[in-house]
C-alpha cells in the first residue's frame, strides 16, 4: 500500500505539518505503509499558465521544473492525504497551485483513491477550507475517508491537546482500515462524482469539443474509468 501525503503549508513545522508528521509516522510505523511525503514549499512548481495542453497533450506543457515527476507519484499511490492552513478563508496558494498544475479534476486523477483531508485554523472559517479541500478531492473522482479539523494558536503544537491527539488517531485507523479493505467510495460520492459532474455536466461540454479534451479521454479509457461518459 502506497499512500502520499502533501503538506500545502507554506511552513513546513508548522501546526499543518506537524500534524501530517504524525500521520505519516502512525502509518509507516504501525500499519507498515509505504508513505512519500511531500513539502510544497520545498518543491520547484512554476504557476500554472492556465492554458489546457493537459487536457489535449495528457501532462502539463510547463517542462522545467520537477513537478510532473511528484504529480504521477501520487497518482500512482493507493490514497492521497493533502492538509492546509487557512489563509483567506481558503487552502494556501501554493496548494491552490499545486491543485491547478496537477490536472486532477478533470483527468479524475484520484478516482477511487482514499482521500484523507487536514485542515488547521487560527481565527475562523476552517470549515470553510475544509469544505474547499473535500470538494476537491469528490470532483477528482477520490472516495473521502477521513477529514480532520483543528484550531490552534500560531507557532504552538497542535498536538499538546489530548482531544486533537485522540481524534487525530481515531482518523487515521478508520483511514488505514478502508485504504486496506479497498473501499468504493460512496454512493454520494458516485451519484455527485460519476453521474452528476461527469456524466451530465462535462459529457454535454466534451462532445462538442472532443479533441481539445482528447488527452483527458485516452486517460479514462486507458485506466477503465467513466464508461459511460466515453460513449459520446
């Protein structure tokens, strides 16, 4: 079992990253996960030119600098765990970017992965970046296991509260539990995911423009995904 782990914060000790510390441990040690773990802020990612060769080429055009490499790691792994702080009642921009490079919407990159979201707060609207983070995890087709919402001061250890520490660990066991049992993702997440955004929103968009989107439609019927939506 392969999992990544991608801390969006910009501090990589920060309370984001300790947390993501401690899941990353809980899983290769205890559960003997194979874990790659992934600072943004230590990567080299150039903005994304917003230009939609991915959809047409299948990778991103933008060649000179490491982040297609990361990018295929995780979507060769098994689940996908990805935690934020909040800045501006929404994740921080290096994840925002790193979201927008990797093309994994409509490519359905984390399709029937286990997804795992972290989301830390200091003032308010957490809840509001978790909500972001989930939604991206369902668009990209990802069956949501476990979210994790904490509140914490700036530069303390979230982890110093017994009831953050003891949620934290109930979230993980459930998380490695249906990672292992290979777990479909929910029938929520199929009506939302497969019929909804897919098959009845892009369907609809793709047909009329097949080969701006002919990368992305090599990609579903190379990995067996959205039958359904390759009947144009």
């Amino acid at each position: 079992m392969e999992i990544s782990i991608i801390n969006g914060s910009p501090r990589t000790g920060g309370a984001t990253g300790t947390i993501l510390r401690e899941i990353s441990d809980a899983l290769a040690n205890k559960y003997n996960v194979q874990v790659s773990y992934y600072d943004l802020s230590k990567l080299r990612i150039e903005a994304c030119k917003g230009c939609e060769t991915c959809y047409q080429a299948g990778e991103c055009c933008i060649r000179t600098d490491e982040f297609e490499e990361v990018a295929n790691n995780i979507k060769g792994s098994d689940g996908v765990i990805i935690g934020s702080p909040t800045h501006g009642s929404n994740v921080s921009a290096i994840l925002k970017n790193f979201i927008d490079r990797g093309h994994f919407i409509v490519e359905q990159a984390l399709y029937d992965k286990k997804c795992f979201s972290v989301v830390t707060y200091e003032i308010a609207d957490g809840r509001s970046t978790l909500k972001i983070l989930n939604k991206f995890f369902r668009v990209s087709g990802g069956a949501l296991i476990s979210s994790l919402l904490v509140k914490t001061g700036f530069n303390q250890n979230p982890l110093t509260d017994r009831r953050t520490l003891l949620q934290l660990n109930k979230q993980i066991s459930k998380y490695y539990r249906a990672t292992a049992s290979k777990r479909k993702k929910s029938a929520f997440e199929y009506i939302f995911n497969d019929l909804i955004v897919v098959n009845m929103i892009w369907k609809r968009y793709f047909k009329k423009h097949p080969q701006q989107f002919r990368g992305i439609l090599k990609s579903y019927e190379e990995r067996g995904i959205h039958p359904r939506f390759l009947r144009l």
